[in-house]
C-alpha cells in the first residue's frame, strides 16, 4: 500500500515549456502589478522530479479536486496579505497535473466548447502572479470526497469551499477569530462508515516568483490530515482469566473525551501568510448532567469502526478505526461471554502521558495505535504507538502494522 504526501502540478509538462518566459517575471521593483498574461500564470510543482528522494512519491489520483486561495500584497508599499483570490482545480491525469475548474465541478469535459486550449474551464477563476512580492497559498480537499463523482464542490451543500460569512468565524481566543470550515466529529451516529467521515486535508506555502522561467516559479503544495486517526487493535490474554473469545464477542469500541467539533482554518495571517493550526471544541463539563457524567465522567463517548477481517493487526482479534480530534482521556470496550452472550461486559482503558510521549492531547496528522490485551475486568496496554499518519492514494488507509519487537 503506498503512501504519500499529496502534490499538486499544475499544468502538463508541454505546458510548461509553452508557459516558459525568458525573463524574470515581475515590475520594475517588485511591487509593481502584473498582468494577467499566459506568462504570469501560476503553476503548482512537486519540485524537482529527478530527486532521488521524490522519486518514487506518487501524486493525488486523476479526479482529486481541490480549491485553494492565494493571498497577496496588495498595495504598492504594503506589508501585509491583505487581497486574495479563490479557484478550484482537478487533477486530470496520473501525474498529480492539475487544471483549474469552476466550483460545481459539473462541466462536460467531451464537451471542448467549455475549455481553453491549456484545458482549463472558461467559467473557472485562474491564479497570476500579481507581483514580484510573497504571495501566500492555502489549499483544501477532504480526502474522502475528493474523488467521489458525486461530490458537491463549493456550494453550500459541499465543503469544498471556503466561506466569508460570519458564521464561519471561530473564536480562538478572546481577541482573536478566524474563518474557518467547520466539521462534526461524531462518528456512526453521524456517519454509517469510516469512508463517510470528513477526511480534511490542508496545504500552505508562501513563495515568490524570483526565478527565470515560470517552471522555476512553480509552487509545492503538500497536503496533510488536519485531525488524528485512531486505530486500536484487541486480543484477549492468554492468562486473563477468559477461556473462549471470539472476534463476534467484541461488540464495540468507544473514544472517550474526544471533541464533536474540529475547525480547518483557511485564512491567511496578514503578517505570516500561514493558516491558524487546525483547533477543535473543548469538551466542557457542564454541558452534561449529572447522571451522563456518573455514565462517563468525559463527556462524550464516540464508537469506533470495525476496520474489517481482512485488514485485522496480525496476531489480533480484531482492529477499530476512527477519525477524531481534541482529547482522547479513555478507550472503552464492550465485550460478551462467549458461551453466555447475554452476559455483556464494559471495560475502560484510562490513556495517559507515558515516558514523555503524550496520547492524550492529539495531534494532526498523527496516527495513534493502542495495542490492548483484554482480561477479565480490565484492559491492559501492550503497546501504544505514535506515527505518522501519511496520505494513501487508495483514499482510505488500513496500515496499522506495529512490529511489537
């Protein structure tokens, strides 16, 4: 299964060489405007193809869409990325090479009436370089649904969009909002199947166009996972007191204390041209009653989803997924008599800071994998492991091999 850091590239290379200038872009000192010629458009790179260490990373899967904003200076003088543009584009062929689109994503692409010669929809909004100063990128994509067919863009039915409403303002913290898209973290009570939960993906870099060519001018986007994945894999001990147990016997999986709400921001900082890192909605106490917290004394409780026999950690019973964020204060298990099944037993595992590392306060793009051991009354941690959660193109990740050696 391979896995990969998303590049875009926009443009095919005969592209490229047709885009090429032999001077530098830019005004006479840079802050000067350009135009919105052939020659100023701007292009999205994985760098140079002929590293030996891209090489063999692969690039985002022909109908992966995205949209993305790119922040400049606007004023002759000015210091801050204070004008922006937003477009959509869709990669086109096995090579991550990109084309821009309109937002609906609905155009007939027999239909060559709809796109110009670069291949770009003539209803879509197209980036130039604006200048010779910094110009800031924030892409998006939730990742599973960006190649969905029936995946609804940047309509307010979509969530491939970034909004300027004042709905989608987040306050951080008392001085200070930001817009952002918002996403429910509940997982089967919200969504049926690991593959429906939101997936959000977000990549920013802030370059300008120094270089001689418009192919040195390309810009590297790489998109990563905004949340965490978790992913906890059981088997009952050989001494913990149960004789008979069977995968049908672990009926369920629960996340406690993680949040309901994670919040993707989009928006540039006027000063830095970076997003705000990715935030979530705390849990609060007092949002539940007194006979919820005597239940579960975190707050929420979110059911993890069975990964499937055949993608079960070698050696165990069975494995569990989910997509979370926030806090993650305790791994509940359901589990019945194998030759009594209406006798169901619920265990809790309490997560916790060990050695320096910590699995409570997750991370993003962090993949957590609780390797836990069941005994009659209790949990027991074999080996709990921190890695990086690395994007698939096959959309939906199962890796969760840990050598416990």
């Amino acid at each position: 299964m391979k896995k990969f850091g998303i590049y875009i590239l926009l443009f095919a290379v005969a592209l490229l060489a047709a885009c090429s200038t032999d001077s530098p872009v830019g005004g006479v000192n840079g802050g000067e405007p350009l135009a919105p010629t052939e020659g100023n458009i701007v292009l999205f790179s994985a760098g140079n193809l002929g590293n030996a260490s891209r090489a063999t990373i692969p690039y985002l899967g022909k109908g992966g869409r995205f949209v993305c904003r790119m922040y400049h200076i606007g004023a002759i003088g000015g210091t801050t990325f204070d004008t922006y543009t937003t477009a959509w584009l869709k990669v086109n062929n096995d090579y991550g090479n990109s084309v821009y689109r309109s937002h609906l994503f609905d155009a007939d692409e027999d239909d060559s009436s709809l796109f110009d010669d670069f291949g770009f929809e003539k209803m879509s909004t197209i980036f130039y370089w604006q200048n010779r100063r910094n110009h800031a990128f924030i892409a998006f994509t939730d990742l599973h649904r960006t190649f969905d067919n029936d995946y609804v863009g940047g309509t307010a039915e979509g969530t491939l969009k970034m909004e300027d409403s004042a709905a989608d303002y987040v306050l951080i913290d008392e001085d200070a909002q930001y817009r952002a898209n918002k996403f429910d973290l509940h997982t089967t009570t919200k969504y049926a199947t690991y593959e429906k939960q939101p997936d959000p993906a977000l990549a920013d870099t802030v370059m300008l166009p120094a270089g001689a060519t418009q192919e040195a001018n390309r810009v590297e986007l790489i998109f990563r996972h905004c949340f965490s994945q978790i992913q906890v894999n059981l088997k009952k001990s050989a001494d913990g007191g149960i004789v008979n147990l069977s995968a049908a016997d672990i009926l369920k999986v629960e996340l406690l204390g993680v949040s309901e709400e994670g919040y993707v921001f989009y928006e540039a900082n006027p000063s830095t041209g970076k997003p705000h890192p990715t935030a979530y909605k705390p849990v609060e106490q007092r949002d539940y009653t007194e006979e919820e917290l005597s239940k579960n004394q975190y707050g929420t409780a979110m059911e993890m989803y069975d990964m499937g026999e055949e993608n079960y950690q070698p050696g165990y019973l069975k494995s569990f997924r989910a997509i979370a964020f926030g806090q993650l204060r305790a791994i509940r298990l359901y589990w019945r008599e194998h030759d009594n099944p209406d006798v169901v037993h619920e265990v809790t595992y309490t997560v916790k800071i060990v050695d320096g590392n910590d699995y409570i306060n997750l991370r993003s793009g962090v993949k957590y994998v609780h390797n836990l051991e069941l005994r009659r009354g209790t949990l027991a941690v074999i080996k709990t492991v921190i890695l990086p959660w690395e994007i698939d193109e096959t959309k939906n990740s199962t890796s969760g091999v840990v050598d416990e050696e």
